[in-house]
C-alpha cells in the first residue's frame, strides 16, 4: 500500500468525508484491521475562499503546492485534492512535486462512462460550472456536458459558499437544488455529477429523477485503487 497525500480543509466537511471513505475502502477490500497509510496537510479555507473570489489563482496555485511539498516530506507517495474547484490548479501542484495526482475529473468522467451515461449536468461552484478546466476535461473524455443557467449556477454557487461550507444544511435548499436538477433533467441530462465535494451533504438519490454522480466518494474510491495497486 502507498502513502496517499490528502489536501484538505476546503471545506474539512468534506476533506472529514474523505478520510472516512478511503479508510472505510481499504478495510472492505483487504481487511478488517487495515486503514489507510496517509498524511493530510489541512489549509484554512477562509484565506482560500477570499483569494478564489478576488481571482488570486497563481497565488491559490503556489498555496497548492506548498501543501503538496508538505505532504510529499510527510512520506506520501501520490496525492489526492479533496475539492473540486481547487483542481483549476492541478498543472501546477503536478509540476511542483514529483508525485502523481488522483485527478477527480478522470476518475468521475470514468464512472459516468462505465455506467454508459454521455450527457450529463453539472453542478458545482461557479468556478467550476464557468471556467473551462472542469467542462473541457469532461468534454475531452466523451462527455457532453450541461451546465445550469446563470440564475440557477447562482443559486447552486451561493448555497455552497454561504451554507454547506459552513456545515449548514437547509431543506429549503434542498428543495432549490432539487429544481436545478429538475431543470437540467428536462434540458436531456441523462446524469448529474455533483462536482463539488459539499453538494453530496445535502442532496441524494432522491433528490433527482436520474442517477447522481458524487465526486466525493468517486474520489475517494479512485484513490485508493491507486494507493493499492
């Protein structure tokens, strides 16, 4: 088993979903006793979040990569980012350390492929619904990709930064992304990738007409296949 290298704390909701899942998987696949060799390097998403929102990116970039060194001298062997925004940066943390990167738009654009879907909607940040590091790769993988109107990319942004980062969890917004996805179902998406790592704290499979994508687990999962293999 390799050392797997966890950037986190963007938000530590979800980073805490990671650390469940992948120890949770390598117990189901090679035994009861065994967990995860890992080290997580946690930011303060606060700073993170002002720089993503004043359009700081090589700045976000040279933080990434700090924390990559950090966990790569912590002994890990290859790296995961547990957020999806933050994979806008990806290039640069693969170029600043000498590890690979669990990308997790490759491990989702696999999942969805697997399960035979081709159009699919996409939910997100607005960094990640807007800017083309997400949709291209999608895209680039087969897939053709939905994403919500401005006004609803502006409920699904909000929700996430005012509330699930937070850890706030509201039926009211439920019901809000509920008719997202209601309205991305009847422009033809066949699936809906949850593409940002809190959306899977407040909406499931019943929340959607066709099956949801939860990046946070795929991941998760992707991870470990590359820790165990």
């Amino acid at each position: 088993m390799r050392t797997i290298g966890l950037i986190g704390g963007m938000s530590w909701e979800s980073s805490a979903h990671y650390y469940r899942i992948i120890n949770q998987e390598v117990r189901r696949r090679i035994g009861e006793t065994h967990s995860a060799k890992s080290v997580m390097v946690s930011v303060d998403f606060a700073e993170i979040v002002a720089l993503q929102h004043d359009g700081e990116w090589d700045v976000l970039a040279a933080r990434m990569v700090e924390a990559a060194r950090a966990a790569e001298r912590g002994g890990a062997e290859l790296l995961g980012l547990c957020t999806n925004t933050m994979h806008r940066v990806a290039d640069a943390i693969t170029e600043g350390v000498d590890l690979p990167l669990i990308h997790v738009v490759d491990a989702t654009a696999d999942a969805v492929t697997r399960a035979g879907f081709t159009r699919v909607g996409l939910l997100g940040t607005a960094f990640t619904m807007e800017q083309p590091f997400y949709v291209d790769r999608l895209q680039a993988r087969g897939l053709d990709v939905i994403v919500p109107t401005r006004a609803d990319r502006g409920i699904v942004h909000d929700v996430i930064y005012r509330e699930l980062v937070r850890g706030t969890v509201l039926d009211s917004s439920r019901a809000l992304y509920r008719d997202v996805i209601a309205r991305l179902v009847a422009r033809g998406a066949e699936a809906i990738i949850l593409g940002c790592t809190e959306i899977m704290l407040l909406v499931g499979a019943a929340d959607s007409a066709v099956p949801l994508f939860g990046t946070t687990e795929i991941h998760a999962r992707a991870i470990v296949d590359a820790a165990l293999a």
